[in-house]
C-alpha cells in the first residue's frame, strides 16, 4: 500500500471510531508525527477526507472533524428504512444452509460484552443480511453506509443503557427466526421496527445534549452548511440498486418521518 493510502486509511479509522472525535481540530504537523510521515500525505489525505464529508476545512486555522449533524442521522436512518426491508424479502429467499449460519448472532444478549464488541456484533449482523440477499448492489451499498457511520455508532452506544442493547439483539433474534422461517413478510416489518428503534436513541441523546453533534444546518450553533447524504440522494441510491417497489410505489420506507 501507497504510504499516502496507508496514511489515509489511518487516519479515516480513527475518526470512524471516534478516536477523533466529532468536532476536534486537526492540524497538519501533529498528525504528521504522530504517524511518522511528512505534511505532504496527511494534507492529502485530509483533502480526501473532505470530500467524504469527515473533514471540514477552517480557513487559516487548519481541520476539524465534521460534527454529526441531526440530518446526517436522518438521512442515515432513512436509507437504511429504504434498503434493509427488501434485503430481509430477498435473505428469506436464501437456502437453508445459509440461513442457519445466522445462528452465530443468537445469544449475544446472554453476554457481558465491551462497547467496541457490540458495535462489531451490530455491524456484521446487518453486513451478513445485505449479503444474504443476493444483490451485490444493495449490499454494497449497505457495507458502504455501516462503515460511514461507524462514528454515529461509536458516541450512540455510549449512551444506551443495557436494556437497550437487549432490546436489539431481541429484535435482531426475531428476524432471524422470520428469515430461517422463509417468512419474507414478517421480516420486512420487522426490520423497520427495529430500525427506527435504533434510530430513536441518537435523537434522544442529541436532544439532551449528550451527543457532540451539529445543530439542523450540518454545523455547529446551526451556522448552515449541507449534510453529506440527503434524502433525494438516498432515494435515488436505493432505486439505482434495485429496490423493489412495494404496492403503493415506496420502496419499502415509511416518509412520514
């Protein structure tokens, strides 16, 4: 790997796991020594990050990591309202042998397990039934917008309680038993529960000011700017994969949100 590449890739990682944290300044010679290279890769790697809307750029001051802002989690949890439903209908489709591996995610519940192993548990859970549906777009897709929000995960698990931890890996079981089922229907209403569940605690969190997140503009103190991912573009991603349409013509997600 390119020491540019290699550079990159780091530094991307420790934002994703909020090693940096949303909103945290970043200049250009700390992160040069700190990962033993000169400003030229980690200028250009910064450069990279901007345009993946990680990294925003201060004039004359140098780089802070781009703040979660309420219509990121939006527009993240809207999207995956459109994808993950008819992932379920296409998993249940799936042969027997396959769905039955997914019994490697019953349990986890049962277990005392640290924040970063729940994350992992959550993220290849979701990875495994995006894959299980066949269409390498979707899943793709799918992979793409888990590994982006990786953060969001990150500083949300900080403050859920075990209940709710419980409470997923519950729901996640009863799409299990839907999928080895073949019971395509009950696993496309199901998901949705569970999704807008999951997204109700980073609103709740941000609400009461346990979240560094933006404000409605994107920035902080709603000082305007746009957000990486919005609804229209979720909307055409989704349809461009090939997300079935359902009877009313909706693509599987609830717009009264």
């Amino acid at each position: 790997m390119l020491l540019r590449d290699a550079t990159y890739q780091a530094i991307r990682h420790a934002i994703l796991t909020c090693e940096f944290q949303p909103g945290q300044e970043l200049r250009e010679q700390i992160l040069a020594e700190r990962y033993h290279v000169s400003r030229s890769p980690v200028r250009d790697s910064l450069l990279r990050l901007e345009r993946e809307n990680l990294v925003t750029v201060l004039p004359r001051q140098g780089y802070r990591v781009t703040p979660i802002s309420i219509p990121d989690v939006q527009d993240f949890f809207a999207l995956r309202l459109l994808i993950e439903p008819d992932c379920a209908v296409a998993a249940a489709r799936a042969c027997d042998p396959a769905l039955r591996a997914l019994d490697r995610f019953r349990g986890f519940v049962e277990q005392d397990d640290t924040e970063p192993e729940c994350i992992e548990y959550d993220r290849s859970f979701h990875h495994t039934l995006a894959d299980l549906s066949g269409n390498q777009r979707i899943a793709e897709i799918a992979r793409g917008l888990m590994g982006e929000f990786e953060r969001l995960a990150q500083v949300a698990r900080r403050t859920c309680s075990q209940a709710a931890v419980r409470r997923e890996c519950v729901e996640h079981e009863a799409i299990i038993d839907a999928l080895q089922a073949h019971d395509a229907d009950r696993a496309s209403r199901l998901c949705p529960r569970a999704c807008r569940r999951c997204a109700q605690a980073p609103r709740d969190a941000a609400a009461a000011g346990r979240l560094p997140m933006a404000g409605a503009g994107g920035t902080p103190n709603n000082q305007g700017g746009d957000t990486h991912l919005n609804w229209r573009r979720s909307w055409k991603l989704a349809r461009q994969a090939g997300s079935p349409a359902g009877p009313d013509g909706r693509y599987g997600v609830d717009r009264a949100r």
